[in-house]
C-alpha cells in the first residue's frame, strides 16, 4: 500500500511538518506539532522517480514548456 505525505506549513509558529494520509487529509486543518495551533496549509509539494540505470546523478527539468530541452530554460 502506498499512502501519500502532505507536507504543510503553520501559519502561527512558521513550522512545516509532514502528514501522512489519504488525499481528504490535504484538505482538513492539521495540528501543528510544535505550538498545536491548526491554522495550518498544505503546501505545494513534488516528488521524484528514480530508475535503476546506471547513472546515479540526477537531472533536473527547465521551468519552460518543452520540459527543458529547448533554449527557453532559465
């Protein structure tokens, strides 16, 4: 079973904390685990796939349309 983390952001104490649970659970207020105020937010969060070749750097994408290949990037 895969459960997603959320990662969200107090809005009192400027703390950001991770959640794991369900897609509901982005959308409901979170304790905040250092001050325990819920005036909390989700916060835009990304994630990576990893392959099992042989290079073991990674590579990161252009902020452009094309996904970086073209030279709009940066």
């Amino acid at each position: 079973m895969v459960v997603p983390i959320y990662e969200f952001s107090c809005l009192s104490c400027r703390h950001t904390f991770d959640v794991f649970g369900g897609y509901a659970s982005r959308d409901q207020r979170q304790v905040c685990p250092q001050c325990e105020g819920t005036d909390t937010k989700a916060m835009f969060s990304t994630f990576a796939v990893m392959g099992s070749g042989e290079s073991s750097s990674t590579s990161s994408v252009g902020g452009c349309a094309c996904g970086g290949s073209c030279s709009c990037s940066n």
